[in-house]
C-alpha cells in the first residue's frame, strides 16, 4: 500500500481531535464533557491534549524522549495524571505515520515496535514513574522506579497479562488497529447525525469485551466482571437504536452510579482514543477508503 506523506501538524491536529473526540461522548464512569468525576473535569483533559499534541510529532526526539516530555507537559497544565495511556498509545501510532512511508498503519506499527532503543525504555519508565498510575510499572524485579535492565518490549510483555495498553505492545496494536477502530468507522456509517456515536461505540466494545485494566488493578478482578457486564448491556442497547441521544439518560445514571462508586474505567477510554486516532490516521494515508 503506497502511502501519503503526513505533516506533524496534521498529525497533531489528529491526536488533539481525537482526544477531544473522547471527551466528547458520555462514557459512564471515565470524564466527559457531559460530567466531570474523580477529582478531575473536562477541561483539564482538554488541556492535556492540547500540551502532548505537538509533542508526541516532534520526531527529532526518541521515541522515550516524547515519551517522557508528554508525560511532564500534562502535569504541568493539569497537575495530575489524566492521559500517560493515550500518550503510550498515541506515541506509536505518530512515530508510524511519519517515519513510515509505506504499509497499512498495522505494518507500520509493527516496525516501530520492532526498534526501540535502550535510551527509550529509560525514558518510558521515567514518564510511568512520574505519571504514578495506580499499580503500573510495579514489578519485583523490573519496577520502573528502578534502572532499565530490559528492553521496552520485554517489560511490555510482563506487564501486558494485566495491562491492555502494555498488551497492544506485544500484539501489533491488534485491539486498536483492528477492533476499536474498526467499530468507530462502522459507527460513523450507522449513526452519521450522532457526533459522538463512535467514540461511545468503541468505548463501549473495550468496556464490555475485556477487563478494564485501571479497575481490575485498583478493585480485582470480579469488579472488573462486574462492569464487564454493564457494558456488554449498553453495547446491545446501542446496537439496537438508530438515535444514541435516546440513550443519554441511561448512559449518565450509570455513570452517576460508577462516579459514586469511584469506579473509573480509564483503560477504556485510552483504547478509545487509540481507535480514534487509528481511524483517522488510516483515512488520511489511505483517502476515501476508510472513512
């Protein structure tokens, strides 16, 4: 497949709609712009994309190097840590675009993955050591806190039975290459008026398909089954409307239930935008094929 040559600022202004594209849909439990939770709102999400953006295609930085420059821009505007998934997800997905000049976005992918350096492993720990997400990076003889002694690939592969982004890692990107974005091209053709019908829509898929690795870590695993199912019912519902608005009230009663409960699927909604950016990055190398 012959490739279209991107510019970093297309694929920046790719990255920021897509994450603001995930803001946009009323995903129970995770922020939105319909109602914030955990101690955090929408706008600080805003923030964050808009400080990543920029540097996740500054491709005369290592891949470690965005990495851990994200990771610190975020806290810098938002204080806290609301996007390292989307930036491990997001970082790939751009160096493919731009260093890449043919192959699908999966092959391309797959040749990132392929030639990580040891300066990015360091520079991936740091970014998860200061991101400080609940769990990450804890390993008793390979913890992030610690000095890289294994490639990025191999501490991928030990953390991925327990993370879904570390996973995507050791998979190609299959779950966001294929299946999330899959479901938001699909969503766009079945719910064209409904801006955020495909970002719900992969949300969903990620939510009721496989445990959310942000809520098996912090409440075990029959939690995570427990929202399993909840969203495997909303995946069915909106299969079944032709109008997702009709939804909305079931979909915030849930998420008022999951806020109050302090349940925050934030894996999900990383693979979410994942997907997104996947999808619009297949339809700017590829134009009019997979809109």
């Amino acid at each position: 497949m012959g490739g279209h040559d991107l510019h970093p600022e297309q694929l920046s202004e790719a990255i920021y709609k897509a994450c603001m594209a995930e803001l946009d849909a009323p995903k129970p439990g995770n922020v939105h712009k319909f109602k914030s939770g955990h101690d955090m709102d929408w706008q600080q999400f805003e923030a964050s994309a808009k400080a990543i953006a920029p540097i996740l295609v500054q491709m005369d930085f290592s891949f470690g190097q965005r990495v851990l420059r994200a990771v610190e821009a975020t806290r810098a505007v938002a204080g806290c840590n609301t996007n390292l998934g989307i930036i491990l997800l997001a970082a790939p997905l751009a160096e493919a675009a731009l260093r890449h000049k043919t192959g699908s976005l999966r092959r391309r992918v797959t040749a990132v993955l392929a030639d990580f350096s040891k300066e990015d492993t360091e520079g991936v720990f740091k970014a998860i050591a200061l991101a400080s997400p609940g769990g990450l990076g804890a390993h008793p003889d390979h913890d992030v806190r610690n000095p890289a002694t294994i490639s990025l690939m191999d501490a991928m592969t030990l953390a991925a039975p327990k993370d879904s982004i570390a996973k995507q890692y050791c998979t190609g990107f299959a779950d966001i290459v294929g299946y999330g974005s899959r479901r938001v091209r699909w969503a766009k053709r079945r719910w064209p008026t409904c801006p955020w019908a495909p970002a719900l829509w992969s949300y969903l898929g990620f939510l009721g398909h496989m445990p959310d690795s942000h809520v098996e870590r912090k409440y075990g695993s029959a939690p995570a089954e427990h929202i399993m199912r909840i969203g495997k019912r909303l995946d069915r519902a909106l299969l079944r409307t032709t109008d997702p608005e009709k939804l909305l009230p079931a979909l915030l009663s849930i998420d008022e239930d999951f806020k109050t409960q302090q349940i925050n699927p934030g894996t999900s909604a990383d693979m979410t935008v994942g997907s997104l950016l996947s999808a619009n990055l297949m339809a700017m190398i590829t134009p009019g094929k997979l809109e």
